[in-house]
C-alpha cells in the first residue's frame, strides 16, 4: 500500500493508506456537489458525522491538503470570507 505524507505546519501526519485517500476524496468532493460553499472547518464538522473509525478523523489541516490539491485539478475555488475569517471552497460548475 502507497503511504500519503501531508505536511501540518511543522508536524507531518501520519500516512494515509489508498482507502483512506480515496475515503477523503471522494467524500470531500460529493460535499462540495452538494453544498456548493464550504470551509475546511464545515468539511470536516460534517465529515465526523460519517467518519468510519477514528483512523479517518477528519482533521482540518487534512482537509486542506486534499481541497489543495482540487484547486489545482481545477474542480474547486478559493476565496476569502471576511465574514467568516476564513477561506471558502466554491464548486467549480464546470465539472
């Protein structure tokens, strides 16, 4: 099984195995179908509401990682909340 290193700040989280990659992306891409607009934080109050076992805790840093790496497929926007002091993932409609 291939091991996914995310980076934290300094601290580096523990590898992820494929099911768990494949267990983000799919879930944080089916919320943001659904829910159009929605933070990290929102991601992963949501996500804990499903989350299998403790080994798929949805830790915002996490996230991040994985709404990153749709930013760069082109699938989500980014944009600053002043409102909400945070950034806002957008659903590209394109897709």
């Amino acid at each position: 099984m291939k091991s996914y290193w995310i980076k934290g700040g300094k601290r580096m989280a523990p590898g992820l195995s494929e099911k768990a990659y494949q267990y983000y992306l799919t879930n944080i891409e089916n919320l943001l179908k659904k829910y159009k607009r929605l933070s990290a934080r929102e991601i992963s109050k949501l996500l804990q509401k499903h989350a299998p076992s403790n080994k798929y805790a949805p830790y915002v840093m996490r996230i991040q990682y994985f709404l990153r790496l749709l930013e760069k497929q082109g699938k989500v926007k980014k944009e600053y909340s002043n409102r909400a002091k945070c950034y806002i993932y957008i659903w590209n409609e394109k897709e």
